[in-house]
C-alpha cells in the first residue's frame, strides 16, 4: 500500500493529511539533547550513522509522524566538497568565505563520494526502521547553500553573495553549476541508498530580486527535477522556496517539482490560487504558534486545515520547529490533525 505521505505527494487529497514537521529531530527533544551530548560536535553527529539514525527516528517514536526526515545539515554539502565547516555553540555554522575564483577552484566534487557515505549508511539504517512512515531525504538548494559558501556564515542581508551574483555573474554561475551539480549527485545518491521522498531548502530565495530568483532558484531547481526525474521517475520531489511570495507561481509552474512548502507569510487562499491543483502545497503553521499552544495554536491550524482540504496537502510548519517548543504541544497537534 502506499505510504499517505507519497499519496499526497502524487496529487490525492488525503484526509486527515498527512503530518511531519520541519527541524522535527532537534533540542527541543530531551532524547535527542542526550545524544548530542554523547556525539560530541554537530558534524561527528552527523557523520555517525547510528547516531544521527537515532535521532531521525525520536519524532516516529513520539509522535507517528507520517514523515522522518534524515537527519542532517544543508552545509555537509560544502563541507563535502572541501570547504571547511565548524558549528560555533550559539552562533552557527561557519565556514571559510569564497569570494574569488581561487576559493570556487578549491571545491572538489571528486571527495563527495567519500565524504557523503556516512550519511548515506544513516539514510539505510532509517529506511529500515521507518515502518509505514516515509522516509525524506533532503538538500539544501544551490542559491541558500552558496550564500553561505560565500558570506562564511548566515546573516540578515547576504550582501557577499548578491553583490557577486549582480556583479561578478560569470564567477558565481561556476560556484552554482558546482553546487547544482553535486546537490543531483547528493540527492541521487540517498534515493539510492533509501530515501523515498527528497527536499530542497531554499531558505533564502527571498532576499532575490525577480530576475534573479528565476536565474539562481527556479532554474537551478529545474535543473536539479529534471535530473532525478531522468533517473528516479517515482521519486516525489518537495520545493521550499522559503519567501517567494509572488513569485511563488512561476516556481511551481516551471521547476517540475511535485509539491511546493509554503512559509508562515504565506496566505494559504494565495497558495492554492497561485500553485497548479496537480502540485501538492505543505506548510505552513507559524512555529510560535506551536510554541504557544492552546487556542492560538487550535486556532491557527484550524484556518490552514480548513483552507487546504480537498486540496493534496501536507501538514508541516513554515519554518522549523524551535528549541523552546514544549514536546506536549507537538502532541497535542498531532491530535488536533488526526481528530479534524
């Protein structure tokens, strides 16, 4: 039979809809905080393939979620590339910024394979103890992986990196065609290895002017569809083009993918409006919300409920989940979905 969250994904509207949520292994659990006690840094945890399995399967535990989502970091990509990558405690990934030809040279895709296979092993070990929920493997899109290739860090404005999309284009189209091409090898290789359903992350798409979002998000996306399409027909694919607004509905048009999250700003009546009826919408619960709990929260899922059904839907947030999220009120959705 298969899995609700794929039904959803290939266009059927099921109800009560399918239900996982974004960041849903992380520290607002108690059982996963244990764990990254135990691994040490964040990157040794995600390289530890019965570690990081462990806490991609807590939520499935909790919960019965309808979705586990591999347990990774959109950075061990450039990190598997050979540009260095350390987590400060409280302060975020960093990495060494790209700014000239010479650092977009230094990238190599011949140590992807290596460095990727730990996580591929975690994506085999969560295969084999998902049970009827599906298992989503993921990537960061190659616009918001390159901003931080290039800035060295998050930041509110990514002025590195549009300053040389505008300025140096020639440069920053080669880093997007190395990254593009090593995310369809990334993403190919955990369908492979097990992963039913594959995310991108494109959590910055919306600091682009139009122009460039069709040049650095919807094409780069199409590319990367087209690709895995070629290779995985089956294979259902989710796009998170996080503040597209209106350019919500050339993204769903012309990227191919199979559903499109929306982030909490988003109005769910424009969604449906904006993105074809044959391309499922996720989203897009506001994560203070959850933190809120009680009546805002049954408030809140109630109108985006109520707007999506009859639609093919997934129930997620529009952004992660946080670390001050009280576990009870993650349940006490989960109640809220399936009674509705």
């Amino acid at each position: 039979m298969t899995k609700r969250l794929q039904r959803a994904l290939a266009g059927e509207a099921v109800w009560p809809p399918p239900v996982w949520l974004m960041r849903q292994a992380g520290r607002y659990l108690p059982e996963y905080r244990e764990v990254r006690a135990r691994a040490g840094d964040f990157i040794s945890l995600c390289t530890a393939p019965a570690l990081a399995a462990e806490v991609t399967l807590q939520p499935l535990r909790r919960y019965e979620m309808d979705a586990a989502i591999l347990f990774s970091d959109i950075l061990m990509l450039p990190w598997a590339l050979g540009q260095g990558l350390r987590f400060a405690e409280g302060e975020g990934p960093r990495l060494p910024p790209i700014r000239d030809a010479a650092g977009v040279d230094a990238l190599d895709p011949s140590r992807l394979a290596s460095a990727i296979a730990p996580i591929l092993e975690t994506v085999r070990l969560v295969r084999a103890g998902v049970g009827d929920a599906t298992l989503i493997g993921f990537a960061g899109s190659p616009f918001t992986v390159a901003c931080y290739m290039v800035e060295g860090q998050g930041t509110k404005e990514f002025a590195h990196v549009r300053r040389m999309a505008y300025g140096q284009p020639r440069l920053f189209g080669q880093l997007m065609d190395i990254v593009t091409a090593a995310t369809i090898e990334y993403l190919a290789a955990q369908i492979v290895a097990g992963a039913e359903v594959v995310m991108l992350f494109d959590s910055w798409a919306g600091v682009l002017s139009p122009h460039l979002f069709h040049t650095h998000v919807t094409l780069p996306t199409k590319r990367i569809v087209d690709a895995l399409r070629t290779r995985f027909p089956d294979t259902k694919i989710i796009g998170f083009p996080r503040g597209a607004g209106t350019l919500l509905a050339g993204y769903a048009a012309e990227t191919g993918v199979s559903a499109v999250a929306i982030d909490t700003g988003v109005d769910p009546a424009f969604a449906i409006s904006a993105v074809p009826g044959n391309v499922a919408l996720q989203g897009n619960l506001d994560p203070m919300a959850l933190v809120a709990g009680g009546d805002a929260l049954a408030r809140e899922t109630n109108g985006i409920l109520d707007a999506m059904r009859g639609r093919p839907y997934v129930f997620n947030l529009g952004h992660g989940i946080v670390p001050e999220t009280p576990p009870e009120h993650v349940a006490a959705l989960m109640r809220h979905i399936r009674s509705h």
